[in-house]
C-alpha cells in the first residue's frame, strides 16, 4: 500500500514497510523486501524480523495469505536453501481460531495453520519460528460454547503475555 500519510522514520523497523525511493512505479509490494527478495543489492537483505496474522479460516491460514506467500516465496531467491536472506530470522505468527486444535481435544488432528506454517517458514527459510495461539475466540459469541469462556479468557490472557515477552525478546537482541 502507497500513502503520502505513513510515518517516515529513521531507525531500523522491524519489518520494513516504507516504500524505497527508488523504487519504479507498479514494482511489487514491499513486503517482498521483508522475505528478502532480492532486488535492491545496495540494501541489506532481509527483514530482523517477520510478523504474522494466521487467523484460522476452515482449519488452515486464510486464502489471502497464502496468495500472498505464493507471491513472495521463490525458490532459489529467498527459500530453499539454509543460506538464504531469512536464516535464523525470527519469524512470530499470531494464529488465532475459534475453538481449540490443542493436544488432546477432539479436533487435534484438523489444525492445518501452525503445523503447516512452521514447515514453510522453518523448512524453507531456515527461520526460527514461534506462535501465539489465542485460541477459543468464538466461545464469549456462541451460546454452545458458554462453558468454555474461561479458558477462551485464559487463552487471551496467556497470548497478550506471550506477545508482550516475545517483543522484548526481540527488542532486546535486536538493540544488541
Ligand atoms: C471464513 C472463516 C472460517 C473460519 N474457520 C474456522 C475454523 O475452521 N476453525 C476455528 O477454530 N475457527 C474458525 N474461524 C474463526 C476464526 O478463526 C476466529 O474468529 C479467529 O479469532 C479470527 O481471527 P482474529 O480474531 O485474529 O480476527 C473461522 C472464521 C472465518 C471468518
């Protein structure tokens, strides 16, 4: 996305999502630069780390991102080898969904988000790869699930801790 209204800023994002200068009118997105596609050699290649919302749709990640990691992922460019541009990045994926596929419940074996998510990232990038699963999200909404509102709360609770350790992890070693 262009807007004359993003922040411009100076120091080291995370993940870079200002637009290069030089960039020609109509080149991809740049998130291509946050999966290290390499396109601009005077830049270093690569994001320090790669954020990702994997809400569950139909037991798998929504059909927009896979569209866009089929966009972004090349072989031979950024994946598919252990020395690629993301190798050791750390990659985070909030996978939120509205019931639980946790060990143990009856629908364990229909959770196609982080099984398949940590394959691509870590199988094809070389990335060290985390989640954040809030999970339940539908129970406060569904009247059938009323009984399972307190660990839907637990599970929310637990997720906005996790997210706020992983980010001063990660903003510790990145300020190293
Ligand atoms: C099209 C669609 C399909 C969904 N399929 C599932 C599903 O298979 N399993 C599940 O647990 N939740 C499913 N959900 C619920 C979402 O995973 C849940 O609402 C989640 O919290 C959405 O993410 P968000 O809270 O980050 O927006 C589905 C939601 C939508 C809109």
């Amino acid at each position: 996305m262009r807007s004359a209204a993003r922040p411009r800023s100076g120091h080291r994002d995370a993940i870079r999502w200002r637009k290069p200068r030089e960039d020609p009118p109509g080149s991809r997105d740049v998130m291509d630069d946050a999966l290290g596609r390499p396109r601009h050699p005077h830049r270093r290649e690569g994001a320090d780390a790669v954020l990702i919302g994997a809400p569950m749709y139909n037991f798998t990640i929504p059909s927009t991102l896979k569209a866009w990691l089929d966009q972004v992922i090349i072989v031979g460019h950024n994946a598919g080898s252990p020395d690629g541009p993301l190798s050791g990045t750390p990659f985070t994926v909030v996978a939120s969904r509205g019931g639980s596929y946790a060990p143990g419940t009856p629908r364990e074996d229909f959770e196609f988000v982080q099984n398949y998510l940590e394959k691509l990232f870590a199988g094809m990038f070389g990335a060290k790869v985390d989640f954040i699963v809030p999970e339940l999200t539908l129970a406060p909404s569904k009247p059938e699930m009323a009984e399972l509102v307190p660990l839907a709360e637990a599970s929310r609770t637990k997720a906005f801790a996790d997210a706020a350790r992983k980010a001063k992890d990660l903003a510790a070693r990145l300020a190293a």
